[in-house]
C-alpha cells in the first residue's frame, strides 16, 4: 500500500477519531491536537500495520495510548521534588501554619467562628486542608465528587464571611 493510500485509508475514519478525542480531552483544540499527533503517528508508524487488519480499531489503540501518555507526563510535570537539606520547602509549609496566629486568643477566636459553620462543610475542608484530594473525601465521604468541591467551597465562602469582622 502506498503513503497516499494508507493517508486516505486513515482519513476516511476521521469523523470517528474526532468523536473519540472529543469524548476523551472535552476540548475541541485539544481534540484537534490529539487527532494531529494520531495520524502523524499512524503515518510514522504505518509499516507497522498490517493490510487485512482493523484499521480502526488500530488507529483508536493509537489516541487512546497517546491520550494517556500526555495525560501522565502533564501529571507528572506537577510533581516537586525537594532535595534541600531537612526538607526545607516540604516542612516550610507547616511551619508558616502555626506561625500565622499570634496567640492562643487568636485560635481560640477563629476556631469558635468556624465551628459555627456547619459540621459537614468543615470537615470536608478540613480533609481537603489536610492534603486529601477530592477524589479521596468523595471515597472516604461516600458522597459524589462535585458535592466535595461545592462543600470545600461553600466552607472557604462561609469562613470568609464568619471571619471578615476578624480581618
């Protein structure tokens, strides 16, 4: 089979490809990018198919694969290694917790405003103060994910409000 062939045998499921990448990134110029980066490896790759097979379902193997690979390298990218000595920057954080109220008065003060907030949006805050990941207070919470994300919203909101004569 020739380039030409092969490159119009692979643009005759281009209407499939795209709902596929639309269906994974939910963007449209992500889509686009990920149908590019499926038929320039298709094209790269295309010795490595063979006539007679699914095409589709070769060329669906190739975006899901290259979906996940970008998905984890972007994850991946977030990642901080800290390699000062005590572990500086990790410890820094909790450091600067405690530092930020001057007196027990002033916890005690702020503590008695946010009980006053109710029970279930601090302590999914707290969770979520307590380095939990959404996903995880969802798990543990047996609740769905978009109620966390409203709670530690709604709790940051009503704080704010509980704590804005404080400030």
């Amino acid at each position: 089979m020739s380039k030409s062939e092969f490159g119009t045998l692979i643009l005759s499921h281009q209407s499939f490809l795209l709902q596929l990448a639309m269906k994974l990134t939910k963007s449209s110029e992500d889509s686009n990018d990920l149908m590019q980066e499926t038929f320039f490896k298709a094209l790269k790759n295309r010795d490595k198919f063979q006539e007679g097979t699914n095409i589709k379902g070769w060329l669906y193997t190739i975006m899901k694969n290259t979906f996940i690979n970008a998905y984890r390298k972007k994850r991946n990218q977030n990642t901080f290694i800290d390699e000062t000595d005590n572990k500086y920057f990790i410890n820094l954080k909790e450091s600067e917790k405690s530092a930020k109220t001057d007196s027990s008065i002033d916890r005690e003060y702020m503590m008695k405003q946010i009980n006053t907030v109710e029970k279930t949006y601090v302590e999914t805050f707290m969770m979520y103060y307590n380095g939990y990941k959404y996903e995880e207070i969802a798990e543990i919470m047996d609740i769905p994910l978009g109620t966390v994300k409203s709670r530690i919203f709604l709790a940051r909101k009503k704080m704010v409000e509980k704590l804005k004569d404080y400030r």
